[in-house]
C-alpha cells in the first residue's frame, strides 16, 4: 500500500447545501451522503465567493482566491497563469497518479495524467439522464486500474447531477412530487417561460404544457437524490478494494442553484446565498474526527491546502515555495481556530457582472453594469433578519451600504497590491459573449443580447467556458 493517502474530490456541479438532508432539508436527499458525513466532519459554513463554475472551480484547485486565480468569468478568457500551479500538477509532483473524470477544458484542470470523459447532459427527448451511474461507469474501472499501481492517486469526479436539466430517472422523478406538473390552474411557471433569454433552454428539458414551478424543484431534488444513490457505489468500491480508510474524501459543491428564487429561475447566476453557499464534508478516519459539524466560515480556496496537510505534504509544499490564499481547515477541525474570515468579496461574471461584501449579518451587492433582469444597481440584504434575502434596504440604510463599500474597496486596494494585480472583475471585457459590445448600457439591452439558446449551446458553453465563443 502506498505510504501516502490515496485522494479522492468528489466534485458536484450546482449542488444547493440548503437542499441536502445533512445540512438541515426537510426532504431526505441525501440519506448516503448524510452517513458518509457521520464518518467525518461536515462544515457548514462553506462558500464559494466567485460565481459560477470557472472561478469556483479555479479557487477549489489552486488554493487561491479570485486576485490569485484572475479567473472570474464563465467564459474566462485565456488559460489559467502558467506560474499558479494546480492541484494536479502539485500532487503528480509528490509521486501521485492524477485522474479527472467529466471536467476537460476548463483552466484549472489542467496538469492531469488522465482524463475521462461520459454523457453528463441529456434533454427531455431524450428522456431521463442517468449522468451519475454514467461517471460512476467510467470511474470504477479506473479505481481499480489505480488500485493496482503502487502509487497514491488523486482522482477529481465532476458530478453534473444536479445541474441543469434536472431529469432524473426513475423513481427519482416521483420521489419528491405527486402531483399535475400541467395543471391549467397553476400559472407558477408561466414567467420562466416567457423569459425571453432562456426560455429556449427551459423548453428543451421540461415537459410540454409544464406550469407547476413545484414539480421542477422536485425534479432538482430527486436529481440530487438520485446522485447520492450512485457515489454510495463510490463508497462501495473503496471499501472492497480495502483502501476506503487510506483515501482522504472530499465532497465539495462548485456553487449551489437558483430555483425559484430571486426571479434568476433554475440557473446559477446571482450572488445571493443560494449559490454561495455550499456543502463540504470530509472524511479520512484518524486524522479527521467522526461526527464533527463544523460552525467556522471558509472558501473554496480552504480546500487544496487541506488536503495537502492531511496527506502530510504541507511541510514539503511550503518548502517548495508553493503559496496559498486559503489555509488548512484542520485548525478548525481541531479547534485551534474558530472561523476563517468571517466577511469577504463576493462576485458574479456568469450572465450578469455583479460584486459585493458579505459578512455574517449583512450582503451587499453592486452591479458593475445592467443585468438582464432589471435589477438595481445596488442592493443590500439583512442577513440576520431576512436570511432568504427577500427585502433590498439599500435606499433605507444607505449608512450601511456606505461602510460596506467603503471595506470591500479597501480589501479591493490591498489586494491588488498584494498580487500587482488589478481586480479582475474589471478585466474580464466581452465576459457575456457578445464579441465587440463591451459593458452593456442599458438592461433592455442585456436582456436583447443575452441568449442562453437550445441545449446543444448551453453543453458547449460548460465544456468550453475559456474558449471564446
């Protein structure tokens, strides 16, 4: 057996933590999940401060935050910067096999040994999508084949259950509604569908004559139940090959899902707390008490350096010059710390430009241009008395808004200095795709020019986000 841990990112695309049984949802989502979470620490405090998957996703695998990564944008234009190092690359360089499944072409993925793709979309003709037993095909035999070296392994599993279209199979689909999905009388879904710049989208995963917004949440929730069934495989696998104790597990979300929330309708843009927040659990027994739900706040850039520490690499890493912007969580495991930063910068390039400040009582948002939604351009939220963020108080307490942005532009300067440089937020031109327009004048504007199209260009916005379209 190797001496180091083998390591193993359970990576999942647009996974609300709110909608996980183990993090408090009155529905059982997530009854594997919620076991597995019994053998280790789950933290409940976890964000992912840049919006969506690109920047997520870049934070997750260097260790760095946005000033670090310069990657903000969906469309990230360019490559990941030659000199910050991946997790990849790291762990190949301490002797590890190195394998991605169903995550090629994005930045921060490079420096793999292998890659792996499988079917991870499917739309409503072609009925219901089995994308997790699609990975868990191509990553079981891939296990074994790991297994069977006489090296350590880190293997990064990119779920893409539940992101959209959410159509899980059988009987996943019923689990969670028992209903008329296209009950005449029920309106709810009849502003999703008349919003012009995705409804082309909506309409290639949802059945014909839908118009009960219910049924779609409940689609979500079954896709999630019906994913945490297949990693339970995962966890099979691992425990009869012997090596489930040796492998470090990390269950991370990238960002988590509008619903019907906000009037942003099942996507994964918006910077409010529903895709913020994210679930984090994990296990690798003696070193990573059982059973420990940890309170303290913490970010995607918290993770590389975790796992660094808990494979016993964290020494050997700093020796090697590499630098983070996160830090292990296991001071938190350990109680040595009681929370990371408590308040930090928020952004958004997906298919609005937005950034804010977020502490733990309040949220404060600030549109850098106008968005397809017709949103104001400031907005503030009072975290403690209107956790769903339903009440904008920016035109009520403007003293708030004034000191919040009065520390987000300091931290702004600071890191700026810090890195050499400037905040890539107002770097990212075209970040919308419309090549040659520049920042957008006007929302009606935005929401004329933005188009999300038919399922075909939304998979080949996901599977080459850097590239310019």
């Amino acid at each position: 057996m190797p001496k180091n841990p083998n390591i193993l990112l359970i990576a999942i695309d647009s996974i609300r933590a709110d909608h996980m049984s183990c993090y408090g949802y009155d529905r059982l989502t997530t009854p594997y999940i919620d076991r597995f979470a019994q053998g280790g620490a789950l933290f409940e405090n976890t964000f992912s401060p840049h919006i969506p998957t690109t920047p997520a996703y870049a934070s997750m695998l260097t260790g760095l935050d946005c000033f670090g990564t310069q990657v903000v944008a969906l469309r990230h234009q360019g490559p990941l910067r030659a000199e910050v190092p991946t997790a990849a690359e790291i762990f190949r360089r301490y002797g590890y096999n190195t394998t991605c499944v169903g995550f090629p072409g994005n930045p921060s993925s490079r420096g793999f040994d292998n890659y792996i793709e499988y079917a991870g979309w499917g739309s409503f003709a072609q009925g219901r999508s089995t994308k997790a037993q699609n990975l868990n095909d191509v990553t079981l035999p891939e296990l074994e084949r790991l297994d069977a070296e006489d090296k350590p392994w880190f293997v990064m599993l990119r779920h893409m259950d539940p992101h959209a279209p959410y159509l899980p199979p059988a009987p996943y689909e019923r689990m969670f509604y028992h209903g008329d999905e296209c009950d005449p009388n029920n309106r709810s879904m009849d502003p999703v569908l008349e919003f012009k710049p995705f409804a082309t989208f909506y309409k290639s995963w949802m059945p014909p004559g839908i118009s009960d917004k219910d049924y779609i949440i409940a689609q979500y929730d079954g896709a999630i139940a019906y994913m945490d069934a297949c990693i339970q495989s995962i966890f099979t696998a691992l425990d009869s090959m012997g090596i489930a104790d040796n492998t470090i597990i990390a269950l991370n979300g990238d960002h988590g899902e509008t619903l019907y929330d906000h009037e942003l309708w099942f996507d994964h843009h918006g910077i409010f707390d529903n895709v913020l927040h994210v679930p984090l659990i994990i296990r690798y027994p003696g070193a990573v008490p059982a059973g420990q739900r940890v309170s303290g706040f913490n970010q995607h850039k918290d993770l590389l350096p975790t796992l660094l520490d808990l494979a016993g690499l964290a020494d050997q890493a700093e020796t090697d010059g590499h630098q983070f912007d996160g830090e292990s969580l296991m001071a938190m495991v350990k109680g040595d710390a009681a929370s990371f930063d408590s308040e930090f910068y928020i952004s958004e390039c997906t298919w609005m430009r937005k950034h804010g400040w977020r502490t733990p009582g309040w949220k404060l948002m600030i549109a850098l241009e106008p968005d397809f939604h017709f949103k104001p351009e400031v907005e503030l939220f009072n975290l403690v008395e209107d956790p769903n963020e339903d009440h904008n108080l920016a035109d009520e307490r403007p003293d708030v808004v004034a000191a919040l942005r009065e520390r987000m532009e300091a931290w702004i300067v600071k890191r700026e200095a810090e890195t050499g440089f400037t905040n890539p937020m107002l770097t990212q031109g075209d970040w919308h795709g419309a090549k040659g327009m520049g920042a957008f004048k006007t929302s009606q504007q935005a929401y004329d020019t933005l188009y999300l199209g038919d399922l075909d260009r939304a998979i080949k916005l996901q599977a080459q986000s850097r590239e310019e379209e």
